[in-house]
C-alpha cells in the first residue's frame, strides 16, 4: 500500500516506521505545501494519514477528497468543522476516518469508562471527575481523548449533561482538567468520588507506538474505502483491530 503522510512531526515519523514495518511505501511526505503540491503529491497514494496541527486539519482533509484518496484524521482539536466534514466527505465522495485516539488501549479504555458510567449512575453519591496530562507541545486542550471519554461518560450518565474545562461543583457539569508536563505522551483518569470512597481509572501510555499502529491499521481498512468512518467500524471490522 502506498501511503502519504501529511505532517512529518512525532507522530508522522512514528507512522512512518510503523508503515515501513507492515510493509507499506511511504509514497509522499507532506509538510507545509502549496494546494497544487499537495495534489500531486497525494495523486500516487492509496491512502493519506493527516497528523498536524487543528488549525492545518480541515483544509489538508478536503485536499485529500478533492485528490481522491481517502484519508486517516488523528489530529486533535478541529472537530468544530467535524459537520462540515462529514458532508463534504458526502457530497465528493471522499473517504475518512477520524479518531480523537487511535490506540487499542485507549479504545478499551473508551467502553470500559462507559459500562462505569453506566454501572455507577444507579448511585447519585458519586461524581465525576476527568483529568488529562499531555507533553507541553500539545496545542489544544482538553485532549480529543479527554473529549470523547467525556462524551461517553455524559451519553450513559444522566446525571451529567456537558463538560467544562477547569474545575466545577455546577449540577450536571463534568469538569475536565487539562495539565502540560514534559514528553508525557498522553494520560487519562476519570475518579469517581462519594463521601465515603472512590474509584478511578486510568490509562497512560507508554510511548506513541500504539497510536501510529492504530493509525496505519485504520489506513490499510480505508484503502479504497469512501464514505465516513469511525473507530467503531474499525474495531466491527476483521483487521488486526477486529474482535
Ligand atoms: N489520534 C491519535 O491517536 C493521536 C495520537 C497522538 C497525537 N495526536 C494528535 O496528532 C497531532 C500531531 O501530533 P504530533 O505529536 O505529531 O505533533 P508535532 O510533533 O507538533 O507535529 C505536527 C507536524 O505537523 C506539521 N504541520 C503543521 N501544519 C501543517 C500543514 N498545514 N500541513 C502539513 N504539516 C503541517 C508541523 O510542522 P511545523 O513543525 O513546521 O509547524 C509538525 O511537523 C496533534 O493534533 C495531536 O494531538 C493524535
């Protein structure tokens, strides 16, 4: 499979070892490049796989429609032009999958944190609280992953109807902390408290690994794919993220 990858920072060289392991040509490498550019440069790809920058996301996810080659989002923190997306990806017959985390850990870590919520709305003595911690070059805050744990929790919680970044005691608000330290790769824990005790959950990554082979296994399932997709089609799916 020949593969374009547009952003060439961490995660884009991470991806790119990963392709090279599963077999895979890395057929262009994309940075900061003029539209004419980009076209030809995603024109011999099967696939693209966008790790940026959120104000670089959307413009570079329309290039790869208007080229033809379905596209891999894992870059964070543009997801109010998700609609907008979504129906451009429609309307040209473009193909996506988006993931705010595409590491299996943190995928487990996603159903797991609602069977929680799910378990525990029985009991209106526990609240909730989510924190995240990222390395101090993370641009947008809180996490995509802190967003959709959020949205997970707030989805099997009737008690909880929005999130809120900061701290809050207001009835029905999540609070969701967002803390920048070092190279921590990502880690997330959401606690749930009582007067009496607490239980908290946590998932921490290691390094990114796990994230770009998530990425380039969403881009072996999108080859020649078109139409929008999500990390539960992946996981529904009999790639090596199928069960
Ligand atoms: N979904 C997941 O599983 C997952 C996992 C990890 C990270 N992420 C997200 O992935 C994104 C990238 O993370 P990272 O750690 O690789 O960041 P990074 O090291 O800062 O790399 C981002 C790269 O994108 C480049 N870039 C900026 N604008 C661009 C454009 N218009 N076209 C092409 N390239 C452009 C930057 O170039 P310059 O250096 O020249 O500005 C930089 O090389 C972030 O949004 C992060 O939150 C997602």
């Amino acid at each position: 499979m020949k593969v374009a990858l547009i952003g060439y920072g961490v995660m884009g060289k991470q991806i790119e070892a990963v392709c090279k392991e599963r077999g895979h040509v890395v057929s262009a490498i994309i940075t900061k490049e003029s539209s004419d550019e980009m076209a030809s440069k995603l024109k011999h790809a099967d696939v693209a796989v966008e790790f940026t920058e959120p104000d670089a996301a959307a413009d570079n996810i329309r290039a790869c429609f208007n080229a033809g080659v379905p596209v891999v989002c894992g870059t964070t923190g543009w997801l109010h032009h998700y609609e907008a997306i979504r129906q451009d990806c429609l309307s040209t017959g473009g193909g996506l999958l988006y993931a705010s985390n595409f590491s299996i850990g943190v995928n487990l870590f996603f159903r797991l944190n609602k069977q929680l919520a799910a378990l525990i709305s029985r009991y209106p003595g526990y609240k909730a609280e989510l924190e995240e911690i990222h390395h101090t070059r993370k641009k947008d805050a809180p996490s995509g992953t802190a967003i959709t744990l959020a949205e997970g929790l707030i989805e099997e919680h009737p008690g909880y109807s929005s999130w809120v970044l900061g701290r809050t005691s207001a009835e029905g608000q999540l609070p969701v902390t967002a803390s920048r330290v070092g190279d921590v790769p990502g880690t997330h824990s959401i606690s749930w408290k009582s007067e009496n005790d607490s239980i908290t959950i946590t998932h921490e990554a290691f390094n990114r690994k796990g994230f770009a082979l998530g990425a380039v296994i969403a881009a072996e399932f999108m080859k020649g794919k078109r139409g929008v997709y999500s990390m539960t089609d992946l996981f529904n799916s009999d790639s090596d993220y199928g069960n």
